[in-house]
C-alpha cells in the first residue's frame, strides 16, 4: 500500500529535477485487496492490463471513476501530482497470531476533480478464516460511491449475501451497504496488452466477474461493510497499491 513508485520517489522527484516517473505497471488499485486460498484467488485480481483501471480491482470508484488519470493509455499516472499520491498510506497495522488489521489511507490516489477528501480501509482477518473490510468515504459534494468485489469465477447471489468459489474453497460474503445501495453482478472486462510498442490496444478479455454495490443517491459521506466468511481451506490475504 504505497504511492505507484513509493514514497521514496517524491524526494527523488525534488533532487532530480530531469527525472520523469513512467508508471504504467503500477496499477491504479490503491486499498485493493486479494483472499487466496487453496492454491487459488477467492477475491481474484485482474491480473495485468493493457489499459489499467480502478473497476478491475477490490477498491471503490467514486462516480463511475477511478484513480489517477485511467482510461487514457497504460500509464494511469501520467501527470498526476506526486506530492497528492505521497499521501496514499498504510496508516496503521496491528498483528497476532490470531488476527491481522490493517488500515490503508487512499483519497490521494483519486484525480482532485473528484473531490475525495476521506477514503479509509480497514482490513481485519480473525484466525482461522473471517476477513472484515470497511470502508469510510467522504467527498466535498454528493457523490455516488461504488464497492467493488471480484472473483475468478461465477458469483451466486441472494440479495446482499453471495458466494464465491474457487480451488475447493468457498467464499460467503455479506454486504452490508448505505441505505438504497444497488448491488449488481457484472462480467468484469479487461483490455489486454497489445503487441510492443501499442501495449494498451489488445483485445478485450472477460476475467471472471465482479459485485458492484453503488450508493442509491448521491451523497457526501458513505461507509461499506464486508464481511467474509472461508470455507474448506486455510487462507491468507494481502493489501496492495501497485
């Protein structure tokens, strides 16, 4: 959970004056996260892009749009301000051999047209197999707040209860949601890496599907609460901004 080439990079930035950051491998997925379990992803990424884009990983969009400058080519942070980017963190962490918590500071990954002033994560993984996200959102003016959760595989659902599967284990997942929040199943679609030289003009691939919880109207604040329950496998689960 770090800015695309670390926080190291904005003093580098100040020292270096000729120095020009291309970022293109670097994902806009600030407070991602990945379940794997039983040799496989329950909470899939992915995986590489041609064109990366926010809607691709476990992270939030904020009015249909995601983080930096995606959509345009492969380097979703071409022209963003670093000094706004130095600010995506992991804040806290706190680690037992039981339990696993770890909150992640994200707004500074948003393009400052979008008005994010608050996007914090929290992540908790209680031993053997309970994962807990939530999230704390807050803009400076109404919004329409997105959740986003993606699988490899099929996605069954029963309102806001769903369940994933993959390797012999099984993901159930509750959603508790702001009031009036519609949560819909989608094909989550990719564009491919092209050939060298035009890496953002591949194919486009379907990889697996995604659970999209959208706020029912605009608003200023919002909080997301996602609890995951693991059956049939030992699991481990990582945070990620790259």
């Amino acid at each position: 959970m770090r800015p695309p080439e670390g926080h190291h990079a904005a003093e580098f930035l100040k020292k270096f004056l000729d120095w020009h950051l291309s970022a293109g491998h670097s994902h806009p997925d600030a407070n991602s996260f990945i379940i794997w379990a039983n040799g496989a992803y329950l909470t899939g990424d992915s995986g590489y892009a041609g064109v990366p884009k926010t809607e691709q990983h476990n992270t939030v969009l904020v009015d249909g749009k995601g983080q930096g400058r995606e959509g345009s080519g492969h380097d979703p942070w071409a022209g963003v301000s670093y000094a706004d980017l130095d600010r995506v963190r992991i804040a806290e962490v706190q680690l037992t051999p039981t339990m696993a918590h770890v909150r992640g500071e994200a707004e500074g990954a948003y393009d400052t047209s979008l008005g994010l002033t608050r996007f914090t994560r929290h992540l908790l993984f209680v031993a053997p197999g309970s994962f807990y996200v939530w999230d704390d959102l807050k803009s400076d003016q109404p919004r329409t707040f997105t959740f986003l959760l993606h699988s490899d595989t099929t996605i069954q659902c029963d309102a806001h209860r769903f369940e994933i599967a993959n390797g012999g284990a099984q993901l159930l997942v509750n959603l508790s949601t702001p009031e009036n929040a519609k949560a819909v199943i989608e094909k989550n679609l990719v564009t491919a890496p092209g050939p060298p030289g035009a890496v953002d003009k591949g194919e486009i691939q379907s990889r697996g599907e995604r659970i999209a919880a959208s706020t029912g109207h605009p608003a200023t604040t919002a909080t997301f609460f996602t609890e995951m329950t693991l059956n049939g496998a030992k699991a481990a689960s990582q945070t990620q901004a790259h």
